[in-house]
C-alpha cells in the first residue's frame, strides 16, 4: 500500500511540475508575442470641419487610440465628419509628425472618403485603416498626427 502512495504522490508531483511547466512557457510566449506589438497616439487637427466619434456630432473626437497592433496588420476605426463652414466642401487628409519618424516607412494611414461633396452641416461617416507593414522593427510605440481639410 505505501508503494501505491508513493506512486500517486509521484504522479502529482509531475502532473505540478509539468503545469508549471506549461504556464511559464506561456507566460514566456506572451512576452515574445507582446514585444512585436506597437501602440499609437496621435492627433486630430481639424480645419473647416469637425471630427466626431458618434454619428450626432455631440463627441468632438480629437484623437485616436489606435491600440496594441501586430506586424503585417491593420485596425480600422471609424469616425464623423461635419462640414462646419457655410458652403459645400471637400476633404482631403495628410499625416505628419511621425515619432519615431522611421515609423511613416512601416505604416500607412488610407481612409475610405471617396471624394464626394459634404454641404454645409452635413456629416460623412469616415473609416480610417491604419496598416503596419509585417517587415517593421525595432519601434515599439509610435504617434503622428492627422490633419483633414475642408475645401470649398
């Protein structure tokens, strides 16, 4: 009987040591994984127009959080856009400010504004697609800025 005890006793040991095994192992993994990740702030600068994060216009958006991003991914967000001034316009976006400014080699700002002419308090929804190239390195955190310009 004491054989048999020592046998079970054995078992737990190894199904413990092999749990721990597995959990640091993960925990090693995650902190691989999350090393690749980069994270973003920026802002928004606004000229003629207003950018908003809820389709009311009653949230003035002047930011985006784009989040933890892996290499050779994109992540959408999505925003409203008013024209504020007193004739028809249109839009155009530039980005600038890239910190580190290695960063604007590895990433890429499209949105999906076709172009067409917003009246005077109409509002365009917006969706702005960053992409990061799978090739990028070394940047771990990055920011630039965004500029949308209502011309009449």
């Amino acid at each position: 009987m004491r054989s048999k005890e020592i046998l079970i006793a054995g078992a737990v040991l190894t199904l413990v040591a092999y749990t721990l095994t597995l959990s640091l192992a993960g925990e090693v993994f995650s902190a691989v994984q999350t090393s690749r990740k980069v994270s973003n702030s920026g802002t928004i600068t606004a000229v003629g127009v207003g950018v908003y994060s809820d389709s009311g216009c009653t949230q003035p958006l002047s930011s985006i959080d784009w989040g933890m991003l892996e290499p050779g991914s994109s992540t959408d967000k999505t925003c409203y856009i008013r024209n504020e001034g007193n004739s028809a316009s249109t839009l155009s976006m530039s980005t600038s400010n890239w910190n580190p400014s290695t960063a604007s080699s590895y990433m890429t700002l499209s949105w999906n504004y076709g172009g067409q002419s917003i009246n005077p308090n109409a509002v365009v929804q917006v969706k702005f697609t960053l992409s990061v190239s799978a090739s990028i390195n070394g940047i771990t955190s990055f920011s630039f800025d965004i500029t949308i310009v209502g011309t009449s």
